[in-house]
C-alpha cells in the first residue's frame, strides 16, 4: 500500500500544504471534484494528524485515488513512479523511493539488532560517531568507512547512527532516502555482477528501475531531490570472504564513488575489519582521483592497529555496565571500572570483551587476566555446561567442517547441519545464547534456505584455533607454520594465530613461540602478533626469559618483539628488564640508539640521578648515521639530552637547543623518516613540554604546521591526539588560553593505544592542570591532578608523580589551605631523593 504517494500527490493536486486547519476545505475540494465525500476527521487521520491504528478503508482509499485522477486506489497503487526514454524527463517518486528504502532498512536494521553481541537494548549511542557522520553528511565527500578489528562494535554503532538519524520516531532528518544493506545480502548476489553500478540500481530502485547505469539514474531525476541517497553496508568481510571478490568487488565501489562524487547529495558508507581494509585498499595509495572522494579514513602509513572506531572509554563502560545491570538484576555497586586492574579495564574497553564480561560475570571474586580467560569462561558456562553440551560441542565442530573451516565462508545451510533428536535442542541453546544466529534467504531458485554463522566472528575464529589445536595435540611451531600456509591470502589468518600464542602463554609453552616471526607472514600480521606477545607477557618475565633472549638474538623477531611494541606504560614495571635482553645482542648502534634511549626516559620517569648520568653517557659514546637512522629514535635521543639537561642543571644551553633544530632538519631525510607524522619533532616538542619551555615549543609547532601540510590533529590516533595537547599547552603558555582550551577539549582519548593508554593519560592530565591553573580554575586542576598522582603510583612514575604532588600542593596554597598545600609539597621533595629540577605549575618563567 503506497499510502506516501497518495499523500504528496494530494498536496500537489490540492496546491496548498495540508495541515489539520484546511482538512475541512480538502474535504469539499475532493466532493467537488468526485461527487464523493470524505470527512475532515478521516482525512485527519489520513494524513496522521490524528492517531489511529486503523488503516483507511477501500472507499477512503479509492476516493482519493479518483481524486488523482485514477480509476482507483489499485490502479494508483501500480504507477508508483514514472519513467521516460527521454532522459530530460526522467522522474522519480521520492516519497515512494523512500518509503521502499525505509522498509529495505527496517528489515535489515530488525535483523542486525537481533543478532548483535552484546543485548542492543544494552548497547549505548556513541557520540564520536554522531559527530563523525554528520561531519560526513555535510562534507563534499561521497564515501566513508567504519574500520576497526572484530568486535568494536561497528554494526551496533551503525544501526544506533540510522535510528538517530532517520528512524526513530522523531529523526534528525526526514526527507533523505537510506538504504541499509548487509553484506551477507550482498555477498550472495555479486558473483555474477559486471557493473557495480546496475547492480546498486536493479537492486536498490523502486520496480528496479530500468536506467543500466546509476550515475544516470541520480544525475537526470525528474525533480530535485528533496534530501539525501545514502546506502550503507554493514560487515563488507563477509563480501570479501572469497578471494576471487576481493579486489574486484571492492574496486567496483571505488570507482562508483568515483562516479557519484559530482553528486553531493549521493553518500556511501561500509563497515569492515582493519585487515580487510588493509588489504582493499592497498592499491589505492598514492591514486588521489579514486581516494579524494572518502572521508574520515587511511589509505596509507596507517598503524596495525587501525581503527576510526575508539575504544569505550570509562563512562561508556559505566553507562553500559549500569544499564546491563538493571536490566538483568545485579547491583551495579560490585561492578564499578575505576576499582577493576588497569590490565582488565584495556580489555573491557574493547566492546566485545565488555559484553563477554558482562554476561560472565556471576562471580565478583572472578579474576580476568586476557581475552582468552573471558572467552574461555563465556564457552564453559553457555555452551560446555548443562544440558547438550556434548551435542553443541558436536554441532560446532560440524559447522566448522562444512565451511571447510570457514575457507568457503562465515555461513552454512542449516539443513547441513545435523539436528535430529537432542541436536536440535543443543542447535536452540546455541541460538538462544547468542553463538549462533539464522538469516533467511532467497535463493536463485525462489525457495527459502537458512543460513547459520557465529553471531560474532571472534567466535568463529576462536573455535577454528581449538579445532587446530585438538588437530596437531596443542600448541607447536608445526602448527603455525601449516596454519599460516592453509589460510594464505585470508584475512582472519592473523586473528587464528592470536588465539595459538594466548593459549600457549596460558600454557606456559614459550618454546611453541620461537619460530613466530619466521612465518611466512605479511608485515602487518607480524606487527599484530608482536602486539599480542608485548601486551600479554607482562605478567611472565621471568618465565619466559630464553623466549626473550630468543627475540633478541633473532634480527626478525628483534624488529616485531622490541622495536615496534615499545610498552611505555609498563616501562619502569616490566619493559626496561627486557631492554637488557635486547641490548646484551644487539649491536647495531642505530637500533642501540632507540633502547637506550627508551631507557634513559625510564631512568628520567624514576628521577635516578646517577641512572640518568651514566645512560647519556653511554649514548653519547654512539656513532651512528642520522640519515640512514628511524627518526624516532633520534627525536628521542635529543628530546632525553633536553630532559637530562634540564633536569640535572635547571636550564637547556642556547647551544643545546640549536643544536636539537639543526639535526630535526637533516632527520626528516632519513631513509626511514615518516612523511605523515613528525616523529623527530613529536619528541622534541614533548620534551620542551615537559621542561616548561614554550617559546622552544613554539619552534616545534611553527615547524610542524609548515612542514607538514597534511598533518592533522583529528587523525584517530593516539600521538595524533596527545601531540593536541601538547599544542594546546604552548598556545596556553604564551597567553591563547581560551585556544588552548578548546583545542583539550577535542583531544579524544580513546584512540590511545594499549601500551601508551595510561601513559599519555598521565600526561594530559597534567597538561589539563596546568592551563587550568593559568585560566584561575584551581578547584577544576585537582581532580586532574589527583588522577595523575593515582596513576603514577601504579606505573611508578615519579617524575609526574612528584609534579602533580608539587601542583597539588600550589593549588591548597592558592584555596588558604597552607597546611595542606605544604604537606603535598613536603611528600613531593621526599619522591625527588635526588633533587632533579622539575617544572610544576604555571609558574615556570616564560
């Protein structure tokens, strides 16, 4: 029933807007025209001016449909829209075109809700992507992507965007036309497609339009549009799960995007794993006129670890937890973040691993160490215990087998699947749980079929790494190198492999390790799995000491351990014992340049004197080639020689700082310099900051903002955001405080990464005190500051410790609470044994 066509063509044949006022003057309008007569308070109804959850009889219907001029409502109902040869005179139904749009959309939307991870009623609104899409809707761009690994909730985020924007009851905008699209939809339709763009139009337009090509189909509409055309495809993986897709499915996108970007009003938006992207878009570096047209993404010297979708920050955990509480009777007092360790807050701070928590946790005293603990104990209570468990374990490892372990796809046809006797109820248990999930299809013959996958693919992959495992009797170098063999050219073979080195750290099995860095692997899925090492022996040094040692004598494995997953965070806990590892074999003195100097930060964050005396000795003995050398490790050599200077003498020489400007200018020609960041100067500028040194930094930022055009404080990542601050900071010092503060405000710390999260927090912290404290908002600077020493004490960081204690105690003495202020002050000169100079406060001379 195409009830929205009749009423914009009421309007245009009455040549008035109708509202509830005039429904009376419509009324007699249609009696003279039709010798019919329909009452006021029905056209009310009618047009929802009045509720009424009765639909308009066949008489109401047809008395308008004659009215328009038709022989009745049927015959009115078929001419939907009207089409010409002349393409002058193409026209579109908009009203109709949305309409059918929006029922597309409401099913698709009803079907992801219902198989999201975590309970959709659970699920919060995240604010970064409200800004984030209408920054998109009102740019020129015609295309963006939400990229992020499993499980950072990019389908709920999109759904809660779409109902924001368009579906619920009173939407933010109420004339464009949305299509949302999943990709298991799409996947299933695209083999034989030789034009993306056809496809889009035979399978998106009303009565498949018959226009062949889309840019035709948008450009010559009859009228204009009356708001926005945007598509939306959730889960692209699932497209690109076939080899022979891959980069022809998604080059067929590129170059639609490339078609609509004329079109501003025409937007396009995916979802899509980081690996996915990663590899999509390879080709694409460098070729503006294909990527000019997206926005809010990468498409070069982006990290491993790319995502635009941050990770949940504290008050979204609380704000989930409170909800998830409430609805499921627990008292949310026994689950509050701040109390939790800072290793179980990084990993609830992923959104699946929060909802894995969330339904786990039955037990207070239940200790989580990684992800795999959760996922573990989430298996054992829904799927190993109670009733059927055999029988799921079974339907399991079935479904593994008919997807070939998921080398023909992340699906397979229920009736594969054995569910006689107490299968079937085993099948209803893994549904009713959430494990499973079931999508109704059409299929080329016009039956139905049932297709089942995990309801999250983190799942899937966890499985598929037991089922390895079980293969080959545990975890072993054999297994990774067949593992990374069978799954050659997937995506998700990195995610499998991260699952082997979880479980053999559980196990103790350090030896399975050795041979990690030698797969044959791409260089993106060796950084990850060096993250995923770095991150998860923290807590067996000593265990696992000939695995380091191993690392450190192996050249590959030195690059993908130690040079690319420095861990600041745990620096001073954990990472400066491994430093003696990797400089005990390692002599290569480029490589020794960014460990000592990793070290010697150690030294200055602990406020040894002596320590920090001795490792600028040591690095001042190193001969090494500044233009063949990574400028970060030489930003960080002269970014220390400032701290040490400063620290050991209450001054940076003239000569010094010179010096620090002449080499950042032959550094940015190293062979391994960075042209997207200022990795030289992102030391440098920090290090000033530290030593409360503006006009220096202001050096740092004027060269910056000069010599790198496309260096952007928005970019989703974290020395992207706490360099920011570090901006903000110099602007403060040197009197644009209100700049200042508005530029610590769009700091966005949830694109810190795990091993510098508390780090840069720290760091922030102070910053945010400190241009509080110029500002005059004293009381605003405590909280921060308290933060700052709560943190340092866990890190054991005494050099931020001992300034927010030294800041703490000016802000008593600025309130009239000299006591207090001088007992801050006394627990600071007690934390600085060695007497360093230190910067505190917004007292330091300009």
């Amino acid at each position: 029933m195409n009830i929205s066509y009749l009423k914009e063509q009421v309007e245009q044949r009455f040549e008035k807007k109708i509202i509830a006022r005039n429904c009376s003057e419509l009324s007699d309008h249609i009696l003279e025209n039709t010798n019919r007569s329909i009452g006021a308070h029905t056209l009310k109804r009618f047009f929802g001016f009045v509720k009424s959850n009765v639909n308009p009889s066949v008489y109401t219907l047809d008395t308008i449909a004659i009215y328009l001029g038709f022989e009745n409502f049927k015959v009115a109902n078929k001419k939907k829209f009207e089409v010409t040869t002349n393409k002058t005179n193409l026209k579109i139904d908009w009203a109709f075109l949305k309409e059918e749009a929006r029922r597309v959309t409401l099913k698709t939307l009803d079907q992801l809700k219902r198989f999201s991870g975590i309970s959709y009623d659970v699920a919060i609104h995240r604010d970064f992507s409200e800004n984030f899409f209408e920054e998109f809707l009102e740019s020129d761009k015609s295309a963006s992507a939400f990229v992020a690994p499993g499980g950072y909730g990019k389908t709920i985020t999109v759904c809660k965007l779409l109902e924001m924007f368009w579906i619920r009851e009173n939407p933010k905008y109420t004339n464009d036309v949305v299509w949302l699209i999943s990709a298991s939809d799409l996947a299933r339709q695209l083999q034989d497609v030789k034009d993306y763009g056809a496809f889009i139009t035979e399978n998106f337009s009303p009565n498949n339009h018959p226009v062949n090509n889309v840019a035709e189909y948008l450009k010559h509409v009859g009228v204009k549009p009356k708001g926005r055309i945007i598509i939306v495809v959730d889960g692209f993986d699932e497209v690109t799960q076939r080899n022979d897709l891959q980069k022809e499915t998604f080059k067929k996108i590129v170059d639609y995007v490339s078609i609509i970007r004329e079109l501003n009003y025409c937007k396009f938006l995916l979802t899509m794993r980081t690996s996915t992207w990663k590899k999509l878009t390879a080709p694409l570096k460098g070729k503006d006129e294909l990527t000019r047209g997206w926005y809010g993404v990468i498409f070069d010297n982006y990290g491993e670890s790319y995502s635009n979708i941050p990770l949940l920050t504290t008050q979204e955990i609380n704000n989930i937890t409170r909800k998830y509480c409430a609805n499921h009777g627990i008292e949310s007092s026994i689950i509050i973040y701040e109390r939790m360790t800072h290793r179980l807050q990084s990993i609830i701070s992923h959104p699946f691993y929060l909802q894995l928590f969330l339904q786990s946790y039955k037990n207070p005293k239940k200790q989580f160490f990684n992800r795999l603990d959760l996922i573990e104990y989430y298996v054992k209570e829904h799927i190993f215990s109670g009733l059927y468990g055999e029988e799921k374990v079974d339907l399991i490892k079935h479904f593994c087998l008919e997807s070939d372990y998921a080398r023909n796809g992340l699906s397979v046809k229920k009736s594969k699947l054995y569910l006689e006797k107490n299968y079937r109820k085993a099948y209803a248990e893994l549904v009713s749980f959430g494990v499973f999930q079931e999508e109704k299809i059409i299929n080329k013959f016009h039956t139905f079929s049932v297709l089942v996958s995990f309801s999250h693919t983190t799942f899937f992959d966890y499985f598929l790494a037991i089922h390895w495992i079980e293969k080959f009797g545990g975890v072993s170098q054999k297994l990774f190198e067949e593992v990374s063999i069978y799954y050659k050219d997937f995506d998700f073979r990195e995610y499998i492999i991260n699952w082997f080195i979880l479980i053999a750290i559980k196990d103790h099995n350090f030896t399975a390790l050795k041979g990690l860095f030698n797969l044959q692997l791409t260089h993106f899925e060796l950084s990850r799995i060096g993250e995923t090492l770095g991150f998860n022996l923290r807590d067996y040094e000593d265990e696992a000491f000939e695995l380091f040692k191993h690392y450190a004598k192996d050249p590959i494995s030195r690059i993908y351990f130690y040079e690319t997953t420095v861990d600041t965070d745990y620096l001073l806990l954990q990472y400066d014992a491994r430093l003696d590892i990797y400089l005990k074999y390692n002599h290569d003195n480029s490589l020794r340049l960014g460990a000592l100097s990793m070290r010697a930060f150690a030294r200055y964050l602990s406020l040894d004197r002596k320590g920090i005396i001795q490792i600028h000795k040591e690095i001042e003995t190193l001969n090494y080639d500044v233009k063949k050398t990574n400028s970060i490790y030489i930003g960080r050599h002269y970014g220390i020689k400032i701290l040490f200077e400063y620290a050991l003498t209450n001054k940076v020489k003239d000569n010094t700082i010179e010096i620090v400007f002449d080499i950042g200018k032959k550094a940015t020609l190293s062979t391994d310099h960075l042209l997207h960041f200022p990795c030289y100067y992102f030391h440098i500028l920090e290090a000033f900051v530290m030593c409360g040194m503006p006009r220096e930094a202001m050096r740092c930022v004027e060269y910056i903002k000069a010599n790198y055009p496309n260096f952007d404080q928005n970019q989703q990542s974290g020395l992207f955001q706490i360099m920011g601050a570090y901006f903000a900071w110099t602007f403060a010092k040197l009197g644009q405080i209100d700049q200042a503060l508005e530029m610590l405000e769009s700091v966005d710390t949830r694109y810190f990464g795990l091993k510098v999260r508390n780090y840069f927090q720290i760091e922030l912290d102070l910053l945010w005190a400190d241009v509080l404290l110029i500002k005059g908002r004293t009381v605003a600077a405590i909280p921060k500051l308290q933060s700052v020493i709560d943190r340092s004490r866990v890190f054991k960081y005494k050099w931020s410790e001992c300034n927010a204690l030294m800041m703490l105690g000016n802000c008593y003495q600025r309130l009239d609470e000299p006591e207090l202020g001088h007992n801050y002050h006394k627990q600071a000169a007690e934390l600085n044994e060695d007497m360093l100079f230190l910067v505190n406060s917004c007292e330091c001379d300009l």
